[in-house]
C-alpha cells in the first residue's frame, strides 16, 4: 500500500514538472493522516519536493495498532496472539516507518501538525506524553541525522 502509493504520488509530480504552467521550484506536498506517513517517505526519496506540511499522521503504523480505539483495530489486538501481532508490526510496519524517512526529507522544509485529541489514537492508553512524541517527530528526525548518515533508496527504509 505505502510503496504503491508513494510511486502514485511521484508519477503525479511527473505531471506537474512536464505543465509548463507550473513553477516546478515551488512544488510542495500536504498530507493528512495516512497522507502524512506517505509524505514522510516521499520527500526521503523525492527531492523535487521543495517543502511539505504533514498533519495528523503516527510515527509508524505499529503505533497506531498498539493504541488505536477504532473498533477494527481493537478486534485485531483481541483476536490475534502477541506474536502475531509482533510479527505483522516488524513485517508489514516497520520497513513503512514515517519517522524512520523524516531525517532522508533535508533539505526539504516539513511542518508538523498534530492534535490532542485525535479519536484514533487513545491518549488514556499511554498518555499525553505519548501524544506529545509526536510533536517531537522533527527533533527526532535531528537527531537521527547526527547519529547516522542517511542513505536514499526508493523502495526501503534507510538504515
């Protein structure tokens, strides 16, 4: 989904760069929950993306499994084993981190949006300090960069 998606979203930029009638050093991206995590990944690996705006959007989809209310999701933690679920987030999560793209986005400008009280995430589950690291996703994304240079690859996680 994430990988489709995200090629999606460059073939658009294609169309955008080939419009005569488009500035392509002003291209910007906004992003909305999903949207944001896709966001996240895109200015890692497209640098025509001169800035973005990322709303609302987890650090990785295994936070959202861990803490979501929405009932689907609640239904998931119930039925299936810790190590199901362990290995659905290390497999089908993890390589999709957004907060593991952030550092990748430099020198592309993003700014971050959140709310406290967003219905999908349980802010009694873990607490505003929870919530609150998501606010800090920029911070650290700094300092991932300090610690560990940033390889590029269009189809996986930098490590």
């Amino acid at each position: 989904m994430f990988s489709q998606a995200v090629v999606d979203l460059r073939r658009g930029i294609d169309v955008l760069m080939s419009r005569s009638d488009v500035d392509s050093s002003r291209i910007a991206y906004v992003g909305h929950s999903y949207g944001a995590q896709w966001g996240a990944i895109l200015c890692a690996i497209e640098k025509r993306i001169k800035t973005a705006v990322l709303m609302a959007g987890v650090p990785s989809d295994s936070v959202f499994i861990v803490e979501s209310n929405d009932p689907a999701i609640v239904a998931f933690r119930e039925s299936a084993t810790k190590e199901m679920r362990e290995n659905y987030m290390r497999i089908a999560t993890a390589p999709f981190a957004a907060i593991s793209y952030v550092p990748c986005a430099k020198p592309a400008p993003l700014f971050f949006q959140f709310a406290l009280k967003e219905p999908q995430i349980s802010l009694c589950n873990k607490g505003v300090e929870r919530q609150l690291r998501f606010t800090t996703f920029r911070s650290v994304g700094q300092q991932t960069r300090k610690s560990r240079p940033c390889r590029r690859a269009d189809t996986h996680a930098p490590t």
